[in-house]
C-alpha cells in the first residue's frame, strides 16, 4: 500500500500500484489476436470515456440509470439488512457500505441515508481504479453527507475485494454493485467476481446488485443507439484512449458503430467493424515480431457486452457463486431489478 492520505472525515488508501498486472497493452495485443477479435471494455473509461458515460446515463433512450434510481427512491429503507438483536441496550451499530465502482453519487447517497435513518451509523468504503474520481465523490459526500465516515480504496475489484478479505471487521457489511455493471461481464467473470464478492463478506452480511432485465428490442436497441450518437462516441474512445496511452494508430474513418441487441443471447453487443482492409500500428502494445495488426474488410472487433437477464440467470449467477436470495426489488413495467443477496 502507498500513498495514505489521512483527512479528519475520509481515507484513501491508494493500491493502485498492484493493479497493473494486466495492463492496456497486453490486454490489447491478446485481445485483437483472439478470435473473434474484441477488446476489454474496462478501457472504455479514460477521462473522457468517463465524461461521456456519465451523459449517457442522462440520454432520454438510456432507461437504466433513471428506472434504477426510481427503485432506490422507493425501497431504499428496506435494502440495508436489518439491525443486528443482539446488540447491548444504548450500543449503536455501525453498517459498512461497500461500493464497487463507487461514485455514482446520488444512488449510494440515497442508500447510506437509508442506513443513518435505520439509527445507525455508516462507514462508506468506495472501490474504484480512478483515485481522482475517489477524491471528487467523497468531497461531494462530505458535503451532502458529513455523518458518513469514508475509507476509499483506489485499485480495481478484485484488488480492493482482496484487500477486504484480508481485513476482516466485527462491523456487518453490505456490499452494493449497482448500474448493471454486471451486464458487462461474460459467465465466467461474473461468476469470478461475485466469488470474490462472496468472499469479503461473512455471514449475517449482504450484497445488493443492481441488474437490467430482458425485454423487448424497441426498448434496449435505442439505448445503446441513440440519437445523438453519444454511445458511438464512447465506444469509440476507446480507438482514441490506445492512441494516446500507447501510441497506436488507430484512424475512426476507418470503422464503422455495430450494435445488435441479441434477445437469443440476452445481450447487446457493440462492436467496430473494419470498412476495409487495414494494418493498425500498435504503437507500445507491440511485441516483437509483430508491430502492426491486420483486419480483414468488414471484421468486427468487440468492445462491449452488456447483458439483459432473466431470473433463471439471475438465480444461476447467485448459485454459482454460494449467495442465496433474501429480497428483491423491481419497478412497475419489471424492466430493471435490484436484489439483495446473503452469503
Ligand atoms: C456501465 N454499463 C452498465 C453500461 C451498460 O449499459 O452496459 C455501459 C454502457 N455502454 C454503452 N452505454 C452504456
């Protein structure tokens, strides 16, 4: 650990140094390699990826941010589990609210107001690579929400989730994963990650996720399609955010925005297909002998998924990972749902 910045009301504890291991180069060298061709869409969020999600999650198309958020303002009393009984008369409890990706700043608020309201008190332990984002979420926190202590922890999930495992508290916890971010993630690193979710919690605690649900093709295709083309422009970036990082050569001429909701698959998938045949520097994602990447006229490079589940996945994700379902929470069309999971 490096770089612990003690303030009165927050910590941020910066692991950010650990959380190379598999870096933008490699990850592009290995993912434009493999067939079909794609990309990790965790390099979606430069500073500027970053910026035009957060517009994205304003598009009037873009239902998930806006149905989630309706959830929360409506059940968020619920959500945290309930108070310890054995606590001694006059004793108050202190609930850990853990957020991966944490940030989205008027969701959690409403959720750690819900557990001050509950009598407790809250200690709030943001996940998140960015430790700029980590400074401007708690600086707004301690503004609308003094009462709430932070500890911050700069790395990425797994980093953090370890970095959790290994300090265990008395405290109860709860750890909340909201936006559908899961939805970005095949099975198998789903089910890895809630594994590791699993493992930072010991029983009696929680773990509250937010998932898009299945629904008809009119309603998710002009979410990742919309009209101002705020969605091609993020998938886009990620083009731009390897040529500056590691100086590859990349051109946008030279592709065009694929988005096809797939309901077979359960899922969106936004990919770039090559307009002609191309040889694309790599800049320092090179290794030698290979300098340059060949593509094929009209090949696809994957950059995103995101996934549209059913309950039956839903049931098989929590499964798979060793939780059991103790509430849900959906809203009246039942096209999003937050669900609280016990280990
Ligand atoms: C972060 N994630 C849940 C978004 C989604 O809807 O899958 C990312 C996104 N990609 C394009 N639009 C939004």
């Amino acid at each position: 650990a490096s770089g612990l910045q003690v303030r009165p009301w927050y910590a941020v504890l910066d692991l950010t140094a650990q959380t190379h291991a598999r870096d933008f180069a490699t990850s592009l060298r290995e993912g434009l390699s493999h067939r079909p061709r794609r990309l990790e869409c965790r390099f979606l969020y430069d500073a500027v990826g970053s910026k035009l999600f957060e517009a994205i999650c304003e598009l009037p198309e873009y239902y998930l941010t806006r149905t989630e958020d309706a959830i929360l303002r409506h059940h968020a009393h619920a959500m945290p589990p309930p108070q310890s009984s054995r606590l001694l008369p006059g004793n108050r409890e202190t609930l850990e609210i853990v957020e991966l990706g944490g940030g989205s700043s008027s969701k959690i608020q409403t959720i750690l107001r819900a557990v001050l309201d509950s009598g407790r008190s809250c200690l709030y332990i943001p996940i998140d690579v960015s430790p700029t984002a980590l400074q401007a979420a708690v600086a707004d926190l301690a503004r609308h929400l003094p009462r709430v202590v932070v500890n911050a922890l700069a790395a990425d999930y797994e980093v953090g989730l370890g970095w959790l495992k290994r300090h265990p508290t008395n405290h109860p916890r709860m750890i909340v994963f909201l936006g559908s971010t899961l939805g970005n993630f095949e099975d198998d690193e789903a089910v890895s990650l809630l594994r590791a979710v699993r493992a930072a919690l010991k029983p009696g605690d929680a773990f509250l996720l937010g998932t898009d649900l299945a629904k008809p093709p009119e309603i998710v295709q002009p979410a990742y399609d919309d009209h101002q083309g705020l969605t091609e422009r993020f998938i886009r970036n990620v083009l731009d955010h390897a040529n500056r990082e590691l100086d590859a050569g990349f051109r946008q001429e030279d592709f065009l925005y694929r988005v096809t909701y797939r309901p077979d698959r359960g899922r969106v998938e936004m990919a770039l297909e090559a307009r002609r045949a191309l040889s694309i520097p790599l800049g320092r994602a090179a290794s030698k002998p290979i300098s340059n990447m060949s593509l094929d006229a009209g090949e696809t490079v994957l950059v995103e998924i995101s996934r549209k589940f059913t309950l039956d996945e839903l049931m098989w994700l929590a499964r798979e990972a060793g939780f059991i379902e103790d509430a849900a929470w959906t809203d009246p069309k039942g096209w999003f749902r937050v669900q609280r999971w016990r280990p």
